[in-house]
C-alpha cells in the first residue's frame, strides 16, 4: 500500500519554529521530486519547497531564508524546518511525491496544520 503520511504541525507563536516530517512507503520513488505544500482558508495550494531525488531545492520566495528542506533518499523522508514562522504562515502543510517521467505518479499526504498566533 503506498503511504505519503505527515506529522509535526501545531501551534506556535509568531517568531517561533516547527519541524513537519513526512515519510513516503510502499513503492519505488526513485527520480521523484518531494515537496511541501500548504494551503490557507480561502487560498489556493502554493508550494512552499522541494527537492529533487539529486538532491536540487526549490523554494517559494516567500519562505526563503526562513524554510530549509531536506530529504533523505534511503528513508524516503523528507523534512521541512520553519524557524521565523509568521502568521501569515498559518496553513494546511502537505507533503506531495511526484514523478514526472514513466512511471509517472502524484501522490499526497493527508495534511497536518500549522498554526502561527500573533
């Protein structure tokens, strides 16, 4: 059974930090691109980072300097470390593997909240 599962959100003041881990199981995900996405009331899901299985990054400007992501290929974990977290932060976070060449899949964690008070 193919499992992308979340954990880590929470609530936390303005400043503070979080980590969200997720961990990808039940397939190959060789070449897949994973990342964190997160969603707010009203809003469209953005992308927050991402790293390629090469070990490339990608970061949403807003989070950049603040957000550090890190995957661990062996594990098929990937990590999201938030320091200087803001209200504007505050969202739905989920973890997305996705492959962009055959096999080609797209997969979603369940979502965990994070939740940044003023």
């Amino acid at each position: 059974q193919v499992q992308v599962v979340e954990s880590g959100g929470g609530l936390v003041q303005a400043g503070g930090s979080l980590r969200l881990s997720c961990a990808a199981s039940g397939r190959d995900f060789s070449g897949s691109i994973m990342g964190w996405y997160r969603q707010a009331p009203g809003k469209q899901r953005e992308l927050v980072a991402s790293v390629t299985s090469g070990g490339i990054t990608d970061y949403a400007d807003s989070v950049t300097g603040r957000f550090t992501v890190s995957r661990h290929n062996g594990k098929n974990t990937l990590d999201l470390q938030m320091n200087s977290l803001k209200p504007e932060d505050t969202a739905v976070y989920y973890c997305n593997v996705r492959r962009q060449w055959l096999p080609r899949y797209t997969l979603w964690g369940q979502g965990t909240q994070v939740t940044v008070s003023s």
